[in-house]
C-alpha cells in the first residue's frame, strides 16, 4: 500500500503560515476571522490545516512547551460554528502516527508495531543512532528509530529486526550455531564465517539487504525461494519474491557514521532520508522533487544540510515553524 498523498504544496504552504500566525500570542480577531475564511474557502485547505496541525499538535508534545495550548484554544474558539472537534480530530488520526515520529510523508503507523518497538530489547528514538556488541560478538549499528529483538534457539543465534534499520557485522559461528536476522518478510544467514550486512524495513511491505562482506542467505516467508547475496550487492524483498540483485549502494552503510553518501538520488528520496532523523515535517515543492543529488551529508545536522542544498542548487529553504520546514524552486 502506499502512502496517501498529501494536500498540495501551496495549501500547505499557507496552512503552515495560518499556524504561525495563530500561534502567535499577538494573535488579534482579525487573524483568526482570516483564517476562518481561508479554512472555508476550499475543501483542500482543511486537509491542509489537518496535517500541518496534526504535525505540530505532535511535535510539540515532544518539545514540551505551549503551542500546542494555545493553538488549540484558537481553534476550539474558531471552529465551534461549522467544523466539529471530532472531524477535525478525525483528520488528525489518520495521519499523525509517521508524521509525529519524524517521518517525511503521511503513513499511518499501526499502535501495536509502536508498542512493539517501544518494549523491545534494542531501540533508539528519532535521530539516534546505537551501537553495541552481543554477547556472541556480534556488533550491531541501530539506526534513528528502530528495534529489535533477541532470542533463544539451540541452532541458530537470532536476531529479529522489529522497525527500521540495523547493520550487523559477525566474525564466525559460535558452538556451530550461525547468526540469522528476521524481519517481517523474511529470514536472513550468515553464510559465511564473517560478514557485514544491513538490513532495513521499506514501504509497502518490503525490505532491503544490502551486502558489504561475505554472504547472506536471503529466504522469503511466505516462499521456497532462496538467494544468497553476496559483497557488493543489495536486493529488495518482500515475503513472498526476492527482486533483482543490484550493486550495493554506499548509503546502507555510511550512516552508521554519520554519514549519507548519495549517487544520483532523487531530492524527493532524499529529504525522505534526512526526515527519518529528525522531528517534523518538510514540505518539498514537487516541481523540484526530481532533481539529483550527489555528495556526503551528515545525519545529525539538518540545517547545515538544507543551507548544501542551496548551494547547489536553485532552492529556497524556509523554516515557517520550528517543526515546518519549506524547500521551493527559487
């Protein structure tokens, strides 16, 4: 399935500016019977208002300060005449679950995949990333927002990849017990004594193994196929096929240095991979979604980013709030 569309760039645009502006603690009559009529102008400036409010509503859950207050008294105040609390809440359900965690798009996510991840053995929150070695001697890189589980068996020595993304490096069996990953799609080998592979969850119900030493058994779910992967490759899956072997890409493995190599990737792909680090949401103009992006750029500093990104090109980055960034053609 994929991930609903969100309103159109320009809606948001102003829903974004209608925010700050109610926010504000100048907030003056005249403001709010504005925005009371830009809401009712256009079926499509609810939607809009819907997600940008469902993003601040959450992210200002984490930053623990008043907005959040404040806005919702403007809007209980504003709205009582034609827009009830329950379809606006509604709305906000519906898209909040990726958007509040950071996630750049508006995906549901399900509350007992959170609850899973939330008691798991491992997991790092958005932003952070972990490392640390098994008892077997294995280590392990858990990227921003992520989990995973470990369990006992007699045969293997297990792992399970409960969100997100983890890179494993092994150095040999132990009591003759290879190492194996599962995530939802599929399960993965060690296939020879030493290894380094990543693996990480994708939309749509399907992952990615990327491969940087030694060989990886690849082995569907819900399939009787097998594929070993070996260095230098990656494939992507889901439970039941295995796609095409391609060249690994550099990416799978730089950000456990803090790092995001990128060879001609989509800008659109791109912002996606900068907002799993980081809270809020950023709206991409889609007339600039297909510019290519090549260079190194860090995880941990969003900022610096955005001002690359102008340098190379034609883009303007505005941040409207401090959960709502813009990024337009010039």
């Amino acid at each position: 399935m994929t991930s609903p569309k969100p309103s159109n760039f320009h809606h948001l645009e102003e829903a974004s500016e209608w925010f700050a502006v109610l926010s504000d603690e100048s907030v003056s009559d005249i403001d709010r019977e504005g925005w009371q009529n830009w809401l009712e102008s256009d079926a499509e400036h609810l939607k809009a208002w819907q997600q940008v409010e469902s993003v601040g509503v959450m992210f200002t859950s984490f930053q623990g300060n008043n907005l959040q207050q404040s806005a919702g008294r403007v809007l209980d105040t504003s709205r009582s005449r034609d827009i009830s609390r329950r379809q606006m809440m509604k709305g906000v359900m519906s898209i909040a679950g990726v958007a509040s965690l950071g996630w750049f798009g508006w995906e549901q996510t399900p509350l007992p995949s959170m609850v899973a991840s939330w008691t798991a053995d491992f997991h790092t929150s958005v932003g952070e990333v972990s490392h640390f070695a098994l008892g077997d001697g294995t280590k392990v890189w858990l990227n921003t927002k992520s989990a995973m589980n470990r369990a006992n068996s007699s045969t293997l020595r297990p792992i399970a990849l409960v969100e997100g993304e983890a890179l494993f490096e092994t150095d040999g069996q132990v009591n003759g017990r290879p190492f194996s990953v599962t995530c939802q799609q599929a399960v993965m080998k060690a296939a020879t004594s030493k290894t380094r592979f990543c693996l990480r969850h994708l939309s749509n119900q399907r992952a990615i193994l990327a491969v940087y030493e030694g060989t990886v058994s690849l082995a569907p779910l819900m399939s009787r196929q097998t594929k070993e992967v070996k260095a230098g490759e990656e494939v992507v899956f889901d439970n039941q096929s295995i796609g095409r072997i391609q060249p690994v890409l550099a990416i799978h493995e730089s950000w456990t240095r803090g790092l995001l190599i990128v060879d001609d990737m989509a800008l659109s792909d791109f912002i996606a991979e900068i907002g799993r680090y980081r809270h809020g949401y950023i709206n991409l103009d889609p007339s600039i979604a297909a510019l290519r992006v090549i260079g190194t750029y860090p995880t941990q500093d969003a900022n610096l980013v955005f001002d690359m990104l102008e340098n190379a090109f034609p883009i303007q980055v505005k941040r409207v709030l401090p959960w709502w960034t813009s990024i337009s053609a010039v």
